[in-house]
C-alpha cells in the first residue's frame, strides 16, 4: 500500500549514491553516535544519497517521461570521483555528511538534470546545490544531539569512489506513519563521456 509506485502521485527526486563500501565506511564512523543518541532518526544506510533535483509530489503518469532523457545524459557523462568528508547541521536539526571531490562536475550534473527536467515539461523548486548526505534528524526536544554527532565526525575523511549510476527515485514520505523508504524507479550507469547518438 505504501509502495510509491503504485500510488496516483509519487514524490520524485533525481540522486547520486556512494557505493556500499563507502557508506559501510562511513557507518562505520557513526557506530558510538547509533548508540550515544538512539532518539536521532537515523536514515538508514541503503537510503543514503545526494540529492541533485527534489521534483516534489509528481503524476505516476508523468514519471516515463524522464527515462529516456536522464538515460541519455548519464550516458553521456563519465563518472564522478567523488568523497564523503567531514560533517555538519542545518538549522542544528538535520545532520549532515559533506561531500567533496569533482565539485564543478557535480554542479554541472546538477544544472544538465535540472534543464532535462524542463524539457520535459515538469515545474519544480530548483533549490541551490549544497553537496551533503543526510545521515539524521533530530526530534523537536533535543536539537543540541545533531550538534554534538556532526562535531565528532567532523574529522571524518572517506574514501574517494566513482558515482556510477544515476537514480530516479520514488519515496513514500506523506504515505501514512512509519518511516521514510525510498526505492529507483530508474537508474541509468554513466557512460565514457563520448555524446549518445539517435
């Protein structure tokens, strides 16, 4: 039932995702904050992910459309060689992981996405990037946790990956209690760079 998939509208967002074994790295860091502050609700690891368009709440029957130019433009892309790095906060609610690397590829991916969106019609609110991958958010009572978690990760340096893949990503947020999950919808591999012809 809370499947977004099958829903007559999904909240959509378009995504880069460390592999796993740097997201296991990073878990790793976080092992004493898991248990220090067990009242933070921590994303879970499989979500993790770096947001490049938040689309919001779309038609199930205007989600097709964006196959084909997404496909086409990560084709046509190498891969970024990207790091996880360091820590911080928004608002002292929202923890978050930096992200550092090929920052001007990042920014370029981003604006390349957005303007495919565009050509498909879609309107949405196009937020300036801040590069970051949100670990956690901490409850209304208790916002001095996520201040205390990003200053003991703030010496945190992963590992550099490839983003290999590009994601189109359906979440159930707004479906009801529970927590947030998120599933692709698609994901299309980076290509060498080379234009994709037809």
């Amino acid at each position: 039932m809370n499947d977004p998939i099958q829903a007559a509208t999904v909240r959509v967002f378009i995504a880069l995702a460390p592999p796993d074994d740097a997201k296991d790295e990073l878990a790793r860091a976080l092992r004493s904050a898991y248990e220090t502050y067990p009242g933070l609700r921590w994303n879970r690891i499989e979500d993790w992910h770096i947001t490049l368009a938040f689309l919001g709440e779309l038609p199930v029957a205007s989600v097709p459309g964006l196959r084909r130019p997404l496909g086409e433009l990560a084709a046509g892309r190498p891969p970024l060689q990207l790091s996880l790095r360091g820590a911080g906060h928004f608002d002292e609610r929202v923890l978050w992981s930096g992200i550092e690397g090929d920052l001007d590829g990042l920014h370029g991916l981003t604006a390349e996405v957005r303007a495919a969106v565009r050509e498909c019609g879609i309107a949405f609110e196009e937020r300036p990037l801040r590069p970051h991958l949100t670990l956690a958010r901490a409850r209304r009572d208790d916002p001095s946790s996520v201040m205390r978690v990003a200053a003991g990760l703030a010496a945190f340096a992963g590992r550099t990956w490839p983003a290999e893949r590009l994601h189109l990503v359906g979440s159930n947020i707004g479906r009801g209690p529970g927590p947030i999950h998120y599933r692709d919808i698609a994901s299309w591999e980076f290509g060498d760079g080379r234009p994709v012809s037809g």
